[in-house]
C-alpha cells in the first residue's frame, strides 16, 4: 500500500513514517503543507493519504484546520482516495465534518496518539483505501455514551451496546463475531433488534451502516449540527 504523510511538524513526520514502513506500508512522500500534499497526490496518486487536521499559520502561528479543506479537494479529485485525517483532540464536531465529506466513504478520523497503536492506524488506511470507513474506537464509544433524556441507546443490552459500538467503527458483521466472540448469527440479530428500536434501516453494507449510525446520532442530537 502506497501512502503519503501530510503534517506540519517535520519530526511528527519522521517518526509516522519510520513506524509505518516498519509494518510494510509504502510510505512514498510526506507533506509539510497542504499544497505540498495536494502536489505530490497529484503527481503521483497513491492508495492513501494520512493527513492532519490543523495546520499552522506560519504567519500568525495559530492552528486551522487546512486539513479538512485539502480533505475536500483530495476527494473531490480523487473519488477512490483513502484519506485518513488525524487529530490531537477528537471531537464530534469535526467527525460530523469529516463523514461529509463527498458520500462518506473512502474516510478515517483517528487519534494522534494511535501512533502507539500502529496496527490501527494501518488499519484505517488499508480500509479507507478499499472504500470503507473508519472512526476511532475511542470516539465510536463517546458519540454512543452521549445522553438524552429517555435516549434509546440507554435501552439497549450490553451486548447490543457492544455490537452497536462496533458496527459504528465500521466493522463487518465477521469481524464483530470474531472480536466479541460470538457467533455471525447473533450478531446479525443483535444489529437487527438495535437498529429497529433506533429506527436505522438494516444492511449489509459495512459503510451504509456506519453512515446510518451516524445519521440517527444526529438527529438524535448526539452529534451537534454544526461544526465549531
């Protein structure tokens, strides 16, 4: 798999770069700026891109976020592109961004601090890069953890919880079993009594799924309508 870096800290960098290539993945180019990496996609497009979130202004110092701007442009130019965007601080805010981006799929939001956890951050790229979606663990059990009055998640079992907070992080239904140690049958059954009781329509399609979750966090107002 063939994957550029775009960050503005050089060392931040050097040492995603060094961790990556250490797990076989092919690390062809690393970006400074956003213009950089939107040159080096465009000369040379790869299966994926791991970008940050906040650049800085280098004339006033101060953070933005670029990142999801050159997000924008990436797809926009490159439907098939994985991108996987990364982040300090992880919010719903910027997740409600980042799934918007083109049909949400092909996307990744992960935390920084996976870089002790590389086999996730290949992960994402490897799925991002076959279309699919990837949320951080961590964020995936926040946005279920938040509450409304009589929220129905709140009704939910702990294993529909667990099944649920898996499906979110756009697991198959394979790959929920195998984690939680059950069989496909009872995981099938699970996602279909949560999603009747949160009114999500059923399939199949990992990515539909993840997007449907989403949807119903939303406008249950478990995620926030708009972006800071």
């Amino acid at each position: 798999m063939r994957v550029i870096i775009a960050d503005d800290a050089p060392v931040l960098r050097q040492i995603y770069g060094a961790a990556l290539r250490d797990l076989g993945v092919e690390v062809v180019a690393e970006a400074g700026t956003p213009g950089e990496l939107l040159a080096h996609v465009r000369k040379s497009p790869p299966d994926a891109v791991l970008l940050d979130i906040n650049f800085a202004d280098h004339q006033g110092g101060e953070e933005n976020s670029a990142g999801l701007d050159a997000a924008l442009t990436l797809r926009a130019q490159f439907p098939s592109l994985g991108i996987v965007i990364f982040s300090v601080r992880m919010t719903l805010a910027y997740l409600e961004r980042i799934t918007s981006i083109g049909d949400g799929r092909g996307i990744g939001y992960i935390g920084k601090d996976r870089i002790r956890k590389l086999q996730d951050v290949v992960d994402a790229l490897q799925r991002t890069a076959a279309g699919g979606v990837y949320i951080d663990p961590a964020l995936a059990v926040q946005m279920l953890t938040r509450r409304r009055v009589r929220d129905p998640i709140s009704q939910l079992t702990d294993r529909q919880r667990d099944t649920l907070e898996l499906a979110a992080q756009g697991h198959t239904n394979q790959a929920i079993a195998k984690r939680m140690g059950i069989a496909v049958p009872t995981v099938e059954a699970n996602l279909t009594a949560v999603f009747r009781r949160l009114g999500i329509p059923t399939s199949d399609d990992a990515h539909k799924r993840v997007l449907a979750v989403l949807a119903w966090l939303r406008s249950a107002g478990s995620l926030p309508p708009n972006a800071p």
